[in-house]
C-alpha cells in the first residue's frame, strides 16, 4: 500500500518530535554527554548525515547512540 505524500510528512514529524522527546529526557537525567556529528558522501553522491552520543550519567553508567 502506497502512502500520500501528506502521510509520510506527518509521520516523518511524529517520528522526529518522538526521538526529540526522549533525547531531551535522557540528556535531562545525565551528568554530562558529549555530541559529534558529521557528513558522508557515497559513491552515487548522495549525502549521509550521521550523529553520535555519549553520555555519563550519575552513577557513571554510560549509554552510547549512532543515527545516520
């Protein structure tokens, strides 16, 4: 089944402001975290943003995330 393009939108938003929610909640109850981010081109020369994430909480456990 095919999606409209206003579906896709929609869920493209809702996915984003969900991540966005538990990244706020999760930087909230850590010590301190540490933020990389950067830029790939492959070979069909379409660009590829990818973020990573550290962080240290209070019991010096620590949680580590990729997104591309």
């Amino acid at each position: 089944m095919q999606l409209s393009q206003n579906t896709s939108t929609r869920q493209c938003v809702g996915i984003a402001l969900y991540v966005e929610e538990q990244l706020r909640n999760v930087i909230d109850t850590c010590g301190c975290f540490s933020l990389q981010s950067g830029e790939l081109t492959d070979m069909v020369n379409v660009a590829h943003l990818f973020v990573f994430i550290e962080l240290v909480f209070e019991d010096t456990s620590t949680k580590e995330e990729l997104g591309g």
